[in-house]
C-alpha cells in the first residue's frame, strides 16, 4: 500500500468507523456466535501473494463484526467501562504513523516530553497531591493496565526492601544469598475485595500474598485495625509484609479502603510500599466533589488510574504515579553500552525505560492530549456526573420495586449491586410499595442462610437469562457472600 492508497484507504475506514458509531444503538450487545467460529471462515495460512484492501476490509463485516462483543454500546453495562472517544482514536492513528519505540528521550524527545508534561495535567486535573508532580521527586508515566503497573510496583517494592536491609553490604555473592533470604520472606498484601492483579503480582515476584479482610459490616473497605492485624500477624510467623494495594473503586462493590487512617499507620511501617489502584474510579478525581479522597494519597507510594476506562481515552492507557521516581529507576535502570547516549549520562532527561518493566514504549499521550484539550476539564467532570447520576437513577429505579429488588450496596461511582428477591410463598400477605421498604430493610440486616441462599439462586438464575437474552450486558459478583448483579 502506497501513501496515495493509504489515502483512500483510510478515508474509506474512517467512514466505516464513523457508520459503526452511529448504528451502535441497534445492534445487539453480545454477539451470537459460538466458540470456534472465527477459523472457518480464514484459509489455514498466510496469503502467497498480497492481497488488495478491498478485499481485506470486506472481512471485517464478514469475518470480525459477527464476534465483537460492542463496548461502546449503551446496553453494555458489564465489568468496567471502556470508554473510547474520537479525539482519542486520531491520537492512536498519529501514534501509529510516527512509530516508534521511544524507550529513551534521544529516541524520540516528543514522546517523552509530551508524556511527562500529560502526566502532570492529569495529576492537577485529578488534585493529587503535588508530591506526584514531575518538578519535585515524583512524577508519572503511562503504562498499558493497571495489573502492569501492580507488577511494576511490586517488584519495585520488594527490591527497595532489600536495598534498604543490605545498604552496608558490598555487592557480592554473600549479599546475593542475603538478598534471597529476605525475598523469601517477604508477604505481600492486598484486600479481599482487592483486583486479583495484586496477587498475580506477587505471584510474578516470587513472594506470598495475603488478603486482609473488608467484610460487609465495614462495607467491603480496609480498615487501619484490620491492616495493622494482618501485617503483625504476617510479622508473627517471621514474614515481612513489604507490599499493600489500597483501593479507591474496588472491583466487586466500588468499595474505598480507609484512606485517612491507613494515611497515620503508613508512618509507622515505613518500609511497606503502599500503592493506590483506582483503576476505575480514580476518574471521579476530575470533580471537586470528591477531591476530599485526595489528601491522604500524600503518605502512599505510587497512585494508578485507567484513563482507558472512564476518562474517554481509548485502550490503553493506565497513568502511573510515584512519588519517588528513584524508587522505580533504582529497580530498573540498568544500561548496557547499546543503550547510552550523552543525553542521558549527563542525566539532563527521563528515559522512562528506568521506570517501567518494558524496553520500547507507545506515543500514548498524544491521545491524552487530544482528549484533554477536546474536552477540557468542564466537559469531562460532565462526563463523569452524568454517569454519577445514571447510577443514582438505576439505584431510585430499583428502591421503586422492593418486591422484586433488593439493594445490595448503593451506587458508587455509578456502580449499583443488587439481588432479586425469590418469589415469596403463595400465603405471604402481600404489601403495597410503602409498607414493603421497611421490610426490605428488615431482611437485610438479619437474613438466615436459607433466605441468602435462595436469594443467591435466583439472582443467578436471572442473571444468567438476561445475558443469554443478549439484550443487556451485565456481570455479576459475591459480596460478603451475597450473590449479586452490578450495574
Ligand atoms: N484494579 C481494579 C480496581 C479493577 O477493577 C481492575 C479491572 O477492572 C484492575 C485493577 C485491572 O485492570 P487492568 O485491566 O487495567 O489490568
């Protein structure tokens, strides 16, 4: 493909992709298709001669449409959101076109430059603390999820741990057994309701992992007291808690961990890294109203959030923030003659290669920038309140009808779970709306196993016909054992 074909080409593609967006809404959520439909409609292997882009772009309708599960789509209501945006896609496509693996700023200035400088606007948009800003010792880089980012901390984590113990010990084959020894002893820690990216990334360092409890009656959060209790347990057996997500929007509920009084006990383990997963809501940041949560972030050691999920850029972009970039460059700077330049010995610029597990990296904050600009801060604290306001209005939808439904947690962040009620026996007097509320009340706070139990089977039951419906997309989780639908 010549550039004068790449012109018609992708003027053809963006008309497509503009008809996809505005028949969205018509189309089913989920796909129909069965496990293995895509082969049989590709030839075994690779193509002898090239083929025209006619032809190829024909395949999408038929090959790829009939098995796309539609994100965008406004009846997807599963998992998190992925939001994706115009502004954010003409980002990709200039990323695309200037290529590059800019791993160090001699590679690509640009690339660095403009990542550094988005780092720190989406810092202030979101009132982090300035001890995560590029002009002191901190600042933030994107990497592509959340779960990478754990994984970056984590072993960050674990090796500042050790530099820490042997900082008098001489590089030599005694410190490398040392070193095993602590690694060896070393528990990181997450809560219940905590992304399984934390213990897959303990799991990647070679360390144990243990939950600390978020039980219903502190509403699925982390307390300081259960901290404490987790780690001087771990301490007990002769393990060293080194690592704590805290999450603000976990995964089941949009529960928040106490930030406040996990903020005081930071002092008092100041070897244990504590990293921020907000990975969906760390974008509720962009409005005032709920930048109280903000303060405490000071006393943690790095801060994630998925732009990719609720802030219009598309997939992927997950900004990373750390309060001491040393702490990322003393794990992963480690330069081979291939790899040096004047610029970076003379330590005038960022290679984020020393921040990140990667060598090569994507121009990923032309897209932010694009975003950023498009829609400035007022349109998207719009954004955000609308969708605020959509959880609040499923939430009102739901208390309308305790016969059928019961609220399980309220809406957070726009995020509202509930179970429905099995049938009640044909002798059960029935009620009207009014008289029915307190009665939900009532048996929420003292259900017996048997009524979970049921309460369990038919919200499964339900859920599992509304997905098969294909209508809807939703998915569902266990909170404190209470089998519930998140919408
Ligand atoms: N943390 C939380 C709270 C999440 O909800 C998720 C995914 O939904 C993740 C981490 C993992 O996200 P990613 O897909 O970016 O790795």
């Amino acid at each position: 493909m010549d550039s004068s074909q790449f012109r018609d080409a992708a003027k053809g593609a963006v008309d497509e992709i503009a008809n996809y967006y505005d028949t969205l809404e018509e189309r089913p959520v989920l796909p129909s298709v069965a496990p293995g439909y895509l082969r049989p409609l590709l030839p075994d292997s690779t193509p002898e001669e090239g083929e025209s882009w006619d032809k190829i772009q024909a395949d999408i309708d038929r090959v790829i449409m009939p098995g796309l599960t539609h994100w965008q789509s406004p009846k997807f209501m599963a998992f998190f959101p992925c939001n994706s945006s115009f502004p954010a896609m003409l980002g990709d496509m200039y990323s695309g076109a200037f290529n590059a693996a800019a791993f160090n700023w001699i590679c690509s200035p640009a690339v660095t430059e403009l990542e550094t400088v988005m780092m720190d606007w989406v810092a202030k948009l979101i009132a982090l603390p300035k001890e995560f800003l590029s002009d002191g010792e901190g600042g933030g880089i994107i990497q592509g999820t959340a779960s990478e980012v754990v994984v970056t901390a984590v072993v960050a984590a674990r090796e500042r741990l050790v530099r820490r113990k042997l900082a008098d010990m001489p590089e030599s084959e005694e410190r490398m057994d040392k070193a095993a020894d602590i690694r060896g002893r070393l528990v990181a820690l997450g809560s219940e309701q905590a992304h399984s990216s934390t213990q897959k990334a303990a799991m990647i360092a070679g360390t144990r992992y243990r939950s600390v409890p978020a039980p219903k009656e502190t509403n699925f959060s982390v307390t300081a007291a259960a901290l404490r209790k987790t780690i001087e347990e771990c301490r007990e057996k002769g393990l060293e808690p080194y690592y704590f997500t805290i999450t603000i929007g976990s995964t089941g509920t949009c529960a928040i961990d106490d930030l406040q009084g996990i903020a005081a006990l930071a002092k008092e383990y100041p070897d244990l890294w504590i990293h921020v997963d907000a990975a969906y809501a760390g974008s509720a940041l962009v409005c005032p109203e709920y930048q109280h949560l903000c303060p405490p972030i000071a006393a943690f050691d790095s801060f994630n959030f998925n732009l990719h999920k609720w802030l219009l850029v598309n997939f992927d972009c997950s900004a990373f923030f750390i309060k001491r970039r040393k702490d990322l460059m003393d794990t992963y700077s480690i330069t081979p003659s291939y790899l040096r330049n004047p610029h970076s010995d003379q330590g005038m610029v960022t290679d984020y290669r020393d921040w990140q597990i990667p060598l090569g990296r994507r121009f990923r904050s032309l897209k932010v920038w694009f975003v950023l600009r498009s829609y400035g801060v007022n349109g998207l604290r719009a954004l955000i309140r609308k969708h605020i306001d959509l959880g609040e209005y499923m939430h009102d939808l739901l208390k309308s009808r305790p016969d059928i439904f019961t609220v399980v947690t309220e809406p957070a962040f726009g995020l509202v779970t509930f179970q429905i009620n099995p049938s009640p026996p044909s002798s059960a007097p029935t009620t009207t709306e009014d008289e029915a509320h307190p009665r939900h009340e009532a048996c929420l706070n003292g259900l017996t196993s048997s009524d979970t139990q049921k309460a369990n089977q038919t919200t499964k039951q339900v859920y599992e016909k509304m997905n098969a419906k294909g209508e809807f997309f939703l998915t569902s989780t266990v909170a404190g054992g209470r089998y519930v639908i998140r919408v």
